[in-house]
C-alpha cells in the first residue's frame, strides 16, 4: 500500500500552483517574479487530485483537507 499524501496547496487567480515567496497579504515579495499573488487555497490529495473546490482562506482549507484524510482513513482494513 502506498503512502497518501493531503495537503493544502496555494493557488494562483488562474488556479495554477503558487510557490513563490509572498506577504501576509498574500502579494508577491518579488515584484518581479511574474506572481500574481495567492488568492485561494485548495485541498489536494496524492490519490484523487484537486479534492472540492478552492478556499480563500487557508484556516478553511485545513478542515477540508482534515475531513478527506478521514474518508482515507475510515477506508482502512481493520485488523480482527
């Protein structure tokens, strides 16, 4: 069986990953970096992909990210 993975992973406007350096404001550091800032946040599972639909807050993702780590979990075999 192979390890799952969930995470809560920045987005672009575009939806793309964001993984450059930003303010809490969630505007880049580097004017220059072509960033044009973090505006949600989604929930991505190694085994299923993009998991719901984008956050804006990070604080809201998180509970997602918890609840679909519970769907992994529930799928588990149970030793007898």
């Amino acid at each position: 069986m192979s390890r799952i993975t969930i995470r809560v992973e920045p987005r672009h406007a575009d939806n793309g990953p964001c993984d450059h350096a930003v303010k809490p404001s969630g505007r880049p550091r580097d004017a220059a970096s072509g960033c044009t800032g973090r505006t949600a946040y989604a929930v991505v599972c190694s085994e299923h992909g993009t998991v719901g639909d984008p956050h804006h807050v990070k604080q809201l993702a998180e509970p997602a990210a918890r609840e679909h780590r519970i769907v992994h979990l529930a799928a588990l075999p149970r030793p007898a």
